[in-house]
C-alpha cells in the first residue's frame, strides 16, 4: 500500500505542516506520469485531497488505455486496488510531445488544458544512451508544449523537472544553487545537456511562463519499496561491490535521493501558496549525502554478507575493463562489452564526488532526504532476484 499523504514527511519536525493549495478551483497537470519519478508522484497523488484536481498528459489510442497505463505505473509503487480504481477516464489528457499541435487541436483535451492553473512537467527521455528521441521531446517537445499551455491556460506555477547534474563535472563542490555555468558546459551524456538546453530556453523565449525549477540530484531506489518500483542506477553501486572495485574511494560522498522523497517534494514545490524561490536541487546536500564506506555496510547487511572494507580499492576505468574476462564471473549474465561501456560511464560519475547544496529547500521549512545508506539495505535485498544486466536496461533506452 502507498503510504498516506502527508507532506510533514518531507519536513524537520520542529516545523509545523507544510502549507498546500487546499481548494479547487486549482487544477494540476503532470506529466511522464507513467515513468519512474512521474509513477511515484502518482502514487502520492492518489492517496492525497488533491488527486480529484489532478489530471495526467498520457500517451495513449484512447482514454481507457490511458486509464491503464496511469494504473500500470501505480502498481509498480504497490498501491492498493481501492486506490487504483480512483483513476478516471475524465483525468487523461492524450497526448505525446512528439506532436504538440495535435495535442492542443483535439476539442477534448483542450478544454481540460484550458483549465490547468499548475503544472509538474516530468516528460522526458531519461537515458544515458545517444537516444534519437533526446532533442526532440527533451527540448523542441517540451518547449512547445510550455509555450502553447502558456498561452491556452491561467498557469499560475510551471515545475520545471531537470537534472543536478547538468552542471557538468567541473562545476565547484558542493554546487550552490546560484552557480551559473559557463556557457560551454563539458557535459558528459546528452541527456544533461538536453536538460539545461530547455531550461535557458525558457527562460530566454517565455519570460512570462511561472516556472520554477527543480534539479533533483541521482534518484535511486524507494525509501520504503526499494528497487522493486525500478532498479535505475542501482546496479552501479551493486556492481562495484561485486568487482570489489570501482573509480570512487570509500571516503567519497554520494548525492542520492529516493523517488518517494523526491515526489513529495516535487508536489510541495508545484502546489505551495508561495515560494521564496525559483530554483530547487532536489538532493541530500551536506546533511544526507553517504559516504561509500556507509553504503558498503548497508548494501552489505541487505544482501546477508560481510561488508567489503579494506577488501575494496579505488580503481581506474583501465584498471576495471582489464577485468573484462571476469565480469560474467562476477555480475552474471551480462555483455561483457556492453558492461565495459556502462563502466566507463558510471565510472566517471562516480569519481566526481559531488554533492549539491539544498538551502532554497531548506528555506522552504521541507527537510532533507533520507540519507542513501539508511535505505540502501532495502535496495540490495529488493535487487538480488535480477540480474546486473536486467537492471541496467532502465538507464540505456
């Protein structure tokens, strides 16, 4: 069952209850509703006031398959079957960023857009491969789809979805949340590049859309479910426990934060009265980022064996691909070449040691993630019936 909706869950307890938009006629439009985040921001929704005021942009043939996709997403979060039969064929907006006009032609969905006063935008290709689909949907789709809602509804706050980590890796650490990158970004993957591509965007062609935007930093794992809602990005840190070895030290920290967390604070951001602020990371910060000695302990006591300490050693990329011939030895089941890309990848992420300042969250009385090693037994105990290779199709689309 999803847990109840209480925003006090995102706060220090020294503070009293999160304000929050409490009567119609507001009405909230999210979309990527069927992904990972956008799955967990449904399932806080659907045991909340304010899932009646909610509708979702869906890419489906008609309303009732886009009824079953919403309910698809939310069993991944197990969330009850009373609660599954609260979605409604009245809260499916169809339609795809791959065809905006389309979207904004159909009579139907243009009387429900007309009516959004608020929006949580997580339609996104999220992938760490060249996907042909990046450019198009990640920055022209969305563009698109933010300039015709501007001008079709009375938005009041636009949240913006985007990733920390479009910073690139030479930025200062930890990454203050006013830190304005130079305008040629070494960006690792497209997908960061992507993300802060359309924030400018925005900020340059539609100075009248209300956005606000939110870089959550690297969402793993459920504090509660574990991996069993998605296993992105987890196999990262499963794989260098069983290579005994990866790019990080022990004493390293780690920016991570669970989806549920990152939910909640996603919906308080879109439905808050007021904000202090126009830009949000969305991470543990120097409060809650781990270090890998920690996860190691943790990841340990989920999987029933004894931590690896003085066992590991940091390691180059070269070091790890001359293990090449071990990886099915060692992971399971996997491309020992495709594996060896992954590596050289995650790997550089994972030497970054970087951790990003929440203060603007802070200010807003919502209280720091849960650390990662305080969930991450849940994480190994949930992912040992997959293998390495499984998991990791989640992050390469």
């Amino acid at each position: 069952m999803a847990q109840g909706y209480n925003f006090g869950s995102c706060l220090p307890r020294a503070h009293p209850a999160l304000s929050v938009l409490s009567n119609p006629p507001y009405r909230l439009l999210v979309t990527g509703a069927t992904g990972f985040l956008g799955g967990a921001i449904t399932a806080e929704l659907v045991v909340s006031p304010h899932w009646t005021s909610t509708h979702f942009l869906v890419r489906a043939d008609d309303r009732r398959q886009g009824v079953e996709r919403i309910r698809a997403a939310l069993i991944r979060f197990e969330v009850d079957a009373s609660d599954l039969a609260r979605v409604t064929e009245d809260q499916i907006i169809l339609g795809d960023f791959r065809d905006v006009d389309a979207l904004f032609a159909d009579p139907a969905n243009l009387a429900q857009l007309k009516a959004i006063t608020h929006v949580i935008n997580g339609a996104a290709i999220a992938t760490f491969s060249n996907h042909p689909q990046l450019w198009p949907i990640n920055v022209e789709g969305t563009f698109n789809f933010a300039r015709k809602l501007s001008e079709t509804a009375r938005l009041q706050r636009f949240v913006h979805i985007g990733t920390a980590m479009c910073v690139g890796p030479d930025a200062p650490v930890p990454v203050p949340e006013d830190y304005t990158p130079p305008a040629t970004i070494r960006h690792l993957v497209p997908y960061t590049e992507t993300k802060v591509v359309i924030e400018e965007r925005f900020k340059r062609e539609l100075p009248n859309l209300p956005l606000v935007q939110a870089r959550p930093t690297i969402v793993v794992g459920h504090s509660r479910l574990g991996t069993r809602p998605s296993t992105s990005i987890y196999w990262v840190f499963r794989t260098a426990q069983l290579l005994e070895k990866f790019t990080c030290a022990l004493t390293d920290r780690i920016d991570v934060v669970p989806v549920d967390w990152t939910a909640r604070t996603l919906i308080a951001l879109a439905l808050k009265p007021t904000l202090k602020h126009h830009f949000y990371h969305l991470s543990a910060g120097l409060q809650a980022a781990s270090t890998f000695a920690e996860l190691d302990v943790a990841m340990a006591r989920g999987r029933g064996v004894a931590p690896l300490g003085a066992k590991y050693r940091q390691a180059t990329y070269e070091e790890l691909a001359a293990m090449r011939g071990e990886y099915q030895a060692r992971l399971g089941p996997c491309n020992p070449r495709i594996m060896q890309r992954a590596i050289k990848l995650y790997g550089v992420f994972a030497a970054l040691n970087i951790t990003f300042r929440n203060d603007h969250l802070i200010d807003e009385g919502i209280a720091p993630p849960p650390p990662f090693a305080q969930y991450a037994d849940v994480c190994a105990a949930t992912a040992e019936a997959s293998t390495i290779a499984e998991q990791m199709v989640a992050d390469f689309k």
